[in-house]
C-alpha cells in the first residue's frame, strides 16, 4: 500500500483548485495548471480512496492527527466534489465514502467508538510511514507513460467522443433509412387508373349510322359474349369519352379488322344512352381492381403512460414525514422506506436499527425540511435541501440540535410515494 506523502492537504487544495496551492505547485514543478489538477485528482484516487481503505485514509490523514486537520481536510475534499468544480461528476462516486468517513470521526466518542472497531479488525493504521516528498510525485503523475497512445485529458474526454460518434451513427442510419423508404415508394406499382386507355379509333373516323360493323341490339347472354377466334378481348372505352355507336336492327358483330362498306348512311346517329353503354360493356374487358400500395399496418396498443410526480406529491410526502418523525409510531414512520432504501451507513436494515433505537427513547423529536429543489423524472424524484432536527432531553442525557444537508429519492411504487435513498450531511 502506498504511503500517504507528507502536506497531502496541499494536493487536496490543488484538486480543489485553491489558486495559492495551485501557484506554488506549478513553481515546484514547471507543470501548467491543467495538468496540475489532472494530476492532484489521480493522486488521490489511488491514494485515499482504493477498496479497503479505512476513515482515516479516505480523508487523508494519519490516526494520529488531530481533529482539527482531519476537519480541514474533509472541508477541502467536500470543495473539490463541488459540482462547480466537478461539473462532470468525474468524482461524484467517492462523495459517499468522504461523508461516511467524516460521520465516522467527527466527534470524539465516535472516534474512539472507530478506533476500537479499527484495532479490533487488526488493521493497525499507517503510523510510523515515511515522509514522501509531494512535488516528487507530482511530477512522476503528470508525465506520460512511455508509448502511450492518448493522453490523460484525452482518455478523460473519451466518453464524450464516443458518445457523439454513437449519436452521429445513429442519425446516419436513420437518414439512410428514411431515404430507402423514399426510393421504395417511387418504385411502387401505380395504383388502379383512374381512366381507361382510349380506344383505337379506326382509319375512317368515327363510325356512323350505316357501318357494317355495329353492335347489334339484341341482347347477348354475358357466358356466351366474347372475341371471334380467340383474339384478345377489347379494352372497354371510358365511360365519358366513349363515342356513341349506331346499332343495326339484327346482325352480329363483326372483327375490327373488317373492310369499311363504300355507302354510308346520312343520318345522325341517334343520342348516347349512358346506361345501355354501361349494360352492352363486355365484362371479360374490366380489369380487375388492383391492391392499393399502401399495406395498413396493425394498429398498435398505445404504451401506458407513466403518471410524473407533481410538486403537490411532493410537498405532502415532505409535511407526512415530518410529521411521522414527531409521532411515536416507528412502523408507520418505516414504511416511508421501500425495503431497498440505502442511507449514511448502508441499508434499509440499518436505517431501521437506527431509527427504532431513537424511537425506543420515547424523547420527543422535530425535524424540519427546507429549501428542497426537486428534480423529477417520471414516477421519481431526488431533492436537495436543508434539514434541521432536535431531540429533546431523556434519562441521563440531554438535548441535542443538528443541521445540515439532506438528500431524499423518491420512487412511486405500488404503494405508493416512498424513499429510496436517504443521505444527510451534518454541519459542523
């Protein structure tokens, strides 16, 4: 396990961007005040904040520091986990672990409490280390690794990149989609026409009274209608452009291709009938109805919407857990909690342990929230604000008043609006 170096608080200050820290670092070590920072941040990742690292460690300092520095310390960490100064939460996860180890030692007995706990585990601190020179490992941090083929910035920012690579494949694939769907529809059969080819008209214009070839206007039975050796049936004229015929009295009809008689008739043909053009229509000519291009898709159920949480949820869960924390009812005040709620030192179990104890005191109790700003995103939502509680006085012990800041998640499940996770922050 690597030593904690000696004035580890000036790396805290540079990670957290003090510019006194930051100015006599990039003095020590010709470094600007980007790569100093990188560099402050890597240090402490493997430094303070490894798997198994204890309270001490996660703060940065010795067993047998005062409480003062261990303050101090935890102050600079919290500043350099601000979201200004972190506005891409690279760090955001070891927030958690900085405020458990402050809990941990934040007051006397609580420190012995650890201490003991500590010694009984056999981990016997990191007293008696040797003095690490800070500016040394600075600049070993911040140089590059041989053969590298990015950079520490560049690897920070590498989500970024991906992430709009990813998004600019995807718009690509939806373009290219949206443009076959395009060439699919131009080269879709045409629907059914709305006019019917004109139909040929023969050399000697249109045909009169007298022509040889007309229809007679006997009545022909449909099953027995149709084209002289075997030719290929008449496309059937328009019903608006159909030119009027002059039928003969009897007769059959003859092939198109038959000669004009010399004498025509002077006559007028008589006036069109719409109807016996429609009825004398052979039906062998209709062509039949073509499918539309268009395939109806199936109607798809509509997804059930999911109710979002309104301010009035909100604030009257806020006022029922105020209250509940006042009563003396402590399964009424649990089941405010899902059974996956976390808190400051682990689970729903502990919560409850914590909780039924302060209970169990039968010491009357307040707590007020304020100044919450809630985010909400569908069913859920997560508030920041301010808390204050007091505890009054009980059997050999007295009262007690604390503040600070609190963070609630909410999830609306079947039983309705209940907390997920609750952290809580104490002011000094």
């Amino acid at each position: 396990m690597r030593e904690l170096p000696d004035g580890l608080l000036d790396v805290i200050r540079i990670a957290a961007g003090d510019e006194a820290a930051t100015a006599a670092a990039s003095a020590s070590t010709s470094l600007d005040d980007a790569d100093l920072h990188l560099a402050a941040g890597l240090l402490l990742h493997n430094l303070c904040f490894f798997d198994g690292a204890d309270a001490y460690r996660t703060l940065g300092v010795r067993p047998q520091d005062d409480a003062a520095q261990i303050k101090q310390h935890y102050r600079w960490l919290v500043r350099w986990l601000h979201p200004d100064r972190d506005p891409d939460n690279l760090h955001g996860v070891f927030a958690d672990r900085i405020n458990r180890a402050w809990n941990a030692l934040r007051t006397p007995e609580r420190r012995a409490r650890y201490d003991q706990d500590l010694h009984a585990a056999g981990d016997v601190g990191t007293a008696g280390i040797r003095v690490v020179d800070t500016s040394a490992l600075l600049r070993a941090w911040a140089e590059p690794s041989p053969g590298t083929l990015l950079s520490a910035r560049a690897v920070q920012r590498l989500p970024r990149f991906v992430a709009a690579g990813a998004g600019a494949f995807a718009l690509a694939t939806v373009a290219l989609g949206a443009w076959m769907a395009s060439l699919e529809m131009e080269t879709a059969p045409p629907g059914p026409a709305t006019h019917s080819a004109p139909e040929a008209r023969p050399a000697g214009g249109l045909e009169r009274a007298s022509l040889a070839g007309a229809v007679a206007t006997s009545p022909v039975p449909a099953s027995t209608f149709g084209p002289p050796n075997g030719a290929p049936p008449p496309m059937t004229p328009p019903i608006i452009a159909a030119p009027p015929r002059q039928t003969a009295a009897a007769g059959t009809p003859r092939p198109a291709a038959a000669p004009e008689p010399a004498a025509r008739s002077r006559e007028p043909p008589p006036r069109y009938n719409r109807n016996a053009a429609v009825a004398a229509a052979p039906p062998t000519s209709a062509a039949p109805p073509r499918p539309s291009a268009a395939i109806p898709q199936p109607a798809t159920a509509p997804a059930a919407a999911v109710a979002v949480l309104s301010s009035s949820e909100l604030r009257e869960f806020v006022e029922r857990f105020e209250r509940l924390y006042t009563a003396d009812d402590v399964e009424r005040f649990l089941a405010l909690f899902s059974p996956g709620a976390r808190g400051n030192k682990g689970n729903y179990a502990d919560l409850a342990g914590d909780y039924r104890r302060l209970f169990e005191q039968r010491r009357h109790r307040r707590l007020s929230l304020s100044d919450l700003r809630w985010e909400i995103d569908g069913d859920r939502a997560a508030g920041n604000g301010r808390y204050a509680a007091w505890v009054g006085p009980g059997v050999g012990k007295p009262e007690s008043h604390t503040h600070g800041q609190i963070l609630l998640q909410l999830t609306r499940d079947a039983h309705g609006l209940r907390i997920t996770r609750l952290h809580h922050t104490v002011s000094p």
